[in-house]
C-alpha cells in the first residue's frame, strides 16, 4: 500500500447496489482489479431481487475506485447509495 496509507489511515467508505443478476459481473470486477478494495455483500440484501456491497479502499485509491464505479454504471444499473471518508481502525 502507498506510504501515505499508513500515515493517515483513512479509508474510503462506499455502498453499493445493483439488481441481483448484475452482482457477480461487480464481483469479477473487483477480483480482476486485485488489491484496489474490500468487499463485501451486505447480509440483509440477500434476501432481495438486489445486491448491496459494501466497499472500502486506501484514501489514497479513491479516485481510482470511483473511475471503475463510473465505468461500471455504464455496463450495469448501479446506484451508489452512501460514501463517505471513514477511519481504519
């Protein structure tokens, strides 16, 4: 991770939903972007016709995470429902 992760510890903090059908070209994005976040499926969406993934990345990647959600909402119905700057602790 760049130095400047270990020296202010913020993260960026997003929420992510898309229909159920679209969840796993999200996934596989991620994946092949190895190491640019964390991911992780919000349990109470399972139980809906849609995915909510909740994303964090190095402050410092944020930039870089919003470029690929962008191209991603060109491909996929993809609504950002919450971001936010969040500490790592």
């Amino acid at each position: 991770m760049p130095h400047t992760y270990q020296s202010t510890k913020q993260l960026f903090y997003c929420i992510l939903r898309m229909p159920k059908d679209d969840a796993y070209f999200v996934y596989f994005t991620f994946e092949s972007n190895e190491g640019m976040c964390f991911y992780s499926t919000v349990d109470e969406s399972l139980k809906g016709q849609y995915r909510d993934i909740e994303v964090r990345c190095p402050i410092e990647w944020e930039p870089h995470l919003k470029a690929l959600i962008t191209k991603l909402q060109t491909e996929i119905r993809l609504d950002i429902l919450e971001e936010k700057i969040i500490s790592d602790s």
